[in-house]
C-alpha cells in the first residue's frame, strides 16, 4: 500500500510545536515580510504568511513599497530592518521588478535575520556543513523524509532541478543526512534512467505530471515539490496517478510540501530569534 505523505497535517503540527516554543522560550519573534509592487500571486503568499505567523505568536508585518522603488530606497529600507532589534527575520517576496537586483536586495538582509535562508553566506554555510538558515521548501521536504525514513544513510537520492531556491540546497541537505545524491536538470542525458535509480526522488522543476510511472523505481519515496496549474486545478512535476501505486510513499499536489514550507518559515524566524539572543 502507498503511504500518501500528509504535509498539511505534518505542518499543522510543526506549526502548533513553533507556537509552544515561542511561549516556552519568552521570545517574541518579530518577521518583516516586504513586498514590492502589486503582483496578486505575491501579495496571497505575503498574506498567508502574515496570518500564518501572527497564529503562531510571530510579530508579522507586512511592509509594502511602490513597484517603482529604486534599488537604493529598497536596499535603506532593508538596512532599517536590520538594526530594528525587534525584528528577528526579514524575508523579500520574489519576484522584485525587473529594474531592481534580486541577488544585491537578498544579499543586503543580516545572513542570520534571512529566514528565507537565500543570503550567500547561508548557502555558503549549508555548503560547509555549518549552521545557518536553510531555505523553507528543502527544509520542509527533508523533515517530511526523516519522519517517514527515519535514517537516509546510504539511500540514492535524485533531484530534478538544481535551483537556488529548491534543487540546489535539496541535494545539500540529503547529502548531509548521507544520501548518494544525484542532481538531475534540463541538460541531464537520459533523465527517466536517471531517476529509476532513485530511492528517494525529488522533483522541482515546474512541468506538470513530467515525472512517468517509468522513471520510478519499484518502492521509492517520491517528493513532488512542483506546483502547476492545468486546467484552473492544481498539479505537481509527478504523474500521481500513475506512480503513486509504484511508490513506498508519495507528496500529493496540494496538500504535499506546500504547506511545510510556510511552517518552516515561522520555524526558521523562532531559530533566527534565538540565534540573536545568543
Ligand atoms: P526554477 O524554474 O528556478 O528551476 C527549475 C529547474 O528545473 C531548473 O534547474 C531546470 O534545470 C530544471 N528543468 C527545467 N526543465 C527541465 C526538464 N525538462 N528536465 C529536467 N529538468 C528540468 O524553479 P524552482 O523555483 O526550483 O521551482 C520548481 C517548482 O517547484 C515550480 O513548480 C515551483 O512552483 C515549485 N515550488 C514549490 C514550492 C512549494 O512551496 N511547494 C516552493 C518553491 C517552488
């Protein structure tokens, strides 16, 4: 029998274990979540994750800007919330407009307030083995396996996509849990062989239902990380139909690693609080 892997319940309760933390440890966490511009897609993500940190005890605030904002007025504003010491995590809604660089804005944010975990010195931390703030959706992803796999030593594990945002620190972290890690991308030769070596199979790529019954190897965990649109309904990178019943355990689309990522954010903004204190 495949185990449909519950993120929405698994979330629900990493969610109420954050709130009991806040109340046990004293803190009171405070996140800035800035958006810039209009874009509707952006300004639900920005409203969920207000609302999703104020239930857990996070002080939220949202903090919009003019889509004309020049780069400097953005990278003052962002120098602001780094001394403010009631804020403990700063997170830029992506996509910024064109005229602004995303990679100077994120890299201007304190590394230890950047819950989103995309600073270069976070990713450079995550590389080496040294604590830091990991990016939410990997983050989510991996304590979806270690609950249901306990140990990964030794386990192949593939990823398709090799973002910064997603495939990149996938990889990182199931190589720090041991994994033989193969990262899997638009050039990869012969990508469904690939992939039906695969233990543990990640998929972030942005295609819908890519990943076929095929590539998948008898028993395998699947993580589905993709979330597209067909059809006004919502679908990942995977054929769950059709390889679900080939797997040990699967994420649906939605209900899989979407909801993880928004908890491990309040998560990250409770260890960045704490980080600080110290
Ligand atoms: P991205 O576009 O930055 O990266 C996609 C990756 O897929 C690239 O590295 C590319 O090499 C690879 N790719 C593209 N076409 C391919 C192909 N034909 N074969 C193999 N590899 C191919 O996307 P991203 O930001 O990493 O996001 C990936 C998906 O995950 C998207 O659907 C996105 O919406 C979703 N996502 C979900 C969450 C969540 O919370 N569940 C969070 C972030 C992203």
């Amino acid at each position: 029998m495949t185990k449909i892997i519950n993120g929405k319940e698994f979330a629900a309760k990493l969610r109420a274990l954050t709130l009991k933390e806040i109340e046990v440890s004293g803190l009171k966490p405070g996140l800035a979540v800035v958006l810039v511009g209009n874009d509707p897609a952006s300004e639900v993500y920005v409203r969920n994750k207000d609302a999703a940190a104020r239930e857990v005890g996070i002080a939220a605030e949202t903090i919009k800007l003019a889509a004309d904002i020049s780069q400097a007025e953005l990278l003052a504003k962002i120098a602001e919330l780094n001394k403010d010491k009631k804020i403990h995590g700063i997170l830029v809604q992506l996509p910024l407009p064109k005229h602004i660089d995303e990679k100077a804005v994120i890299n201007a944010i304190d590394p230890d307030k950047d819950v989103d975990g995309f600073h270069v010195i976070n990713a450079g931390r995550a590389f080496t083995g040294q604590a830091g703030l990991v990016p939410c959706t990997p983050l989510g992803c991996i304590l979806l396996l270690k609950d249901l796999l306990g140990d990964l030593s030794g386990m192949n594990a593939v990823v398709i996509g090799r973002s910064n945002i997603v495939g990149k620190p996938m990889a990182n972290l199931l190589l720090a849990e041991n994994c033989t890690v193969t990262i899997a991308h638009s050039k990869t030769r012969d990508l469904p062989g690939v992939c039906a070596q695969a233990d543990i199979l990640v998929a972030a790529v942005g295609r819908p239902k890519m990943v076929k019954a095929n590539w998948v190897k008898e028993g395998a965990v699947v993580i589905d990380v993709g979330i597209n649109r067909v059809d006004g309904k919502l679908c990942g990178d995977v054929d769950f139909d059709e390889v679900a019943p080939k797997c040990r355990a699967i994420t649906p689309v939605p209900g899989g690693v979407g909801p993880m990522t928004i908890a491990c954010l309040l998560k990250n903004t409770l260890d960045a609080a704490r980080r600080l204190r110290k």
